[in-house]
C-alpha cells in the first residue's frame, strides 16, 4: 500500500490531513488509554511523524474473511 501521510513530515493536531484517522477528541480518548499510533508529548503539543502514523494504519488493516473464527 503507498502511504497516506508524508513519512518524513510532522503532524500536529490541528493539521486537518489527520481527520482521516479520528477526530481530535478520538485521538485524545487513543492516547489516554494507550491505543492508536505513536507520538511526542512536547509540554502541551502532541506531534505525530508521518511514518509511525503510516505504520500504524497498515497494522490496523482488516482483512475480510480472514481469522473470523466461524
């Protein structure tokens, strides 16, 4: 799969390309229980690289009819 975020670039919060993965409350609920992709807590701003986001979507890819357990 090619990647949907810039592997090389930062993505803060308010970058609207991240709406494409959750919300802002969604990905604050993810980093409070310790799920969704990987970031950097810097003081007050959460910052997300284009690359662990890329990696979590393709670890978070279903594929059907697989492993259904019918």
């Amino acid at each position: 799969m090619s990647n949907i975020f810039e592997n090389k670039r930062r993505y803060v919060l308010c970058d609207p390309e991240l709406d494409i993965i959750g919300d802002r409350d969604k990905l604050a609920q993810w980093r409070h229980k310790g799920c969704g992709p990987a970031y950097y807590k810097l003081g007050r701003k959460v910052v997300y690289l284009g690359s662990d986001l890329n990696k979590w979507v393709e670890a978070s890819r279903v594929e059907p009819g697989q492993n259904r357990g019918f």
